[in-house]
C-alpha cells in the first residue's frame, strides 16, 4: 500500500514526512468511518481559497472585485477540483468502500473532495508554502486563462432578467426519476418574456444550469 502511495508522491512532487496523514487523506468515509479524510477536506477547501484569492489579486490588481469573484468561483469549485484529481489520477489511490466503487455518479464529488483533503494534508504535514506550491503547479494554467470571465449560464439569465424585467429567472422541479443512486432530474427554467423550457441533469442544479443554457440560446442572448 505505501509503495503505491510513493507513486503518488513522485506526481506530486511532495514527499510526505507523516505517511499516515497521506493514507488518512486518501481514505473516504466509506471505507473507515472513525479514519478518514473529512476534516482534511475542510481544511484544504480554505487552503486553496486563501491561495487561490491571493494569486488572483496578485494577477488581476485592476479587476473589480465582482469579477475577481466570478473567477475564483470557477476556480474553486468541485468540477474543477475533480478535474485536478482526474490530472493526478488520484482515483487509483484512494481507499473507497465497495459501494462506492461502483458508484460513478459520486466519483466526481468523492474525487474533488479527495483533492481538497490532499491539500489540507500537505498543509499540516509541511505549511502554507508547500500548499500553495502544490496548488499553483496544477492551477497555474487556470489561472492565467481566468482573464477571459466564463460566467455559468445561470448568472448569465439572472443578470439578463434582472436588467431587463427587475425580476428573477423561475426554475421549477417536475419530477425526479430513475434509480437512488443515478437519479435524472427534470426542471424548467422561465423569465417573463419567455416560453417554459424544460432540462434535465443528474443533479438539480445541472438541471437548472442546462434549462438556463437552452433558455439563453432560444432567446439569443
């Protein structure tokens, strides 16, 4: 088990004095529900906002804030934490319960979390400079091409049915189907010039993101 770990620490560039805190951070609740890697994922989801924040301020001193903001969400969040896991392959070293295995629907938030926990993990195992240097070597791209804005198709309506009717988009859930563990949610999106649209998603909010995606286009904003 720890050879493999070595693996891991060869991608990573770090070398972790404490072993166990490697293994801890790689350990879901699934598979040891009093050991595992919870409270280090809190911990590195405020590591990486504090660095993150930091390094955007630093790039971008002449931005106003609203729109620092909008980056660092899309910086921060869990798609682009699993996208990180995914770079580290980090699937292939994380302790999962047998159910979780199988499950893929999880993966992304499972494996997004997992990173967090590997930040906050090099953070108590060594400090802050060993985090951000972690941080910045696999958010460094990110970053610079954070100069282009993407806002999510949801602020996107918002802002435009704000502006234009002082009003907020409406989204409404029809109905959820398919089994527990892969449900499809359906919903609608609407502003107040514009036809029902209907979306579906694995989640609610991809459903809401997709019904705004399909508004936006079919009112060519």
């Amino acid at each position: 088990m720890m050879l493999k770990f070595k693996d891991l620490e060869e991608t990573i560039k770090y070398k972790f004095n404490s072993k166990n805190l490697l293994k801890r951070c790689l350990t879901h609740k699934s598979y040891d529900e009093n050991v595992n890697n919870e409270k280090l994922e809190f911990l590195g989801d405020r590591v990486l906002g504090l660095v993150i924040s930091k390094n955007l301020l630093i790039k971008y001193p002449n931005e106003k804030e609203g729109v620092i903001d909008k980056k660092y969400a899309n910086l921060v969040n869990k798609k682009k934490c699993a996208e990180i896991a995914d770079t580290l392959n980090l699937k292939k070293y994380m302790l999962l319960g047998s159910n979780y295995k199988k499950n893929e629907q999880k993966n992304e938030k499972i494996s997004g979390d997992c990173l967090e926990a590997l930040i906050g993990a090099i953070f108590v195992d060594g400090n802050l400079k060993n985090a951000e240097k972690f941080i910045l070597n696999y958010w460094d791209s990110s970053l610079k091409q954070s100069d282009l804005t993407i806002i999510d198709s949801k602020t996107k309506l918002q802002e435009y049915s704000l502006k234009n009717f002082k009003k907020l988009p409406t989204y409404t859930l029809l109905k959820t189907s398919g089994p527990h563990h892969k449900p499809i949610f359906k919903v609608t999106a609407k502003t107040p010039n514009s036809k029902l649209i209907t979306a579906t998603g694995s989640s609610k909010k991809e459903a809401q993101q997709n019904a705004a995606k399909k508004l936006i286009e079919d009112l060519k904003i």
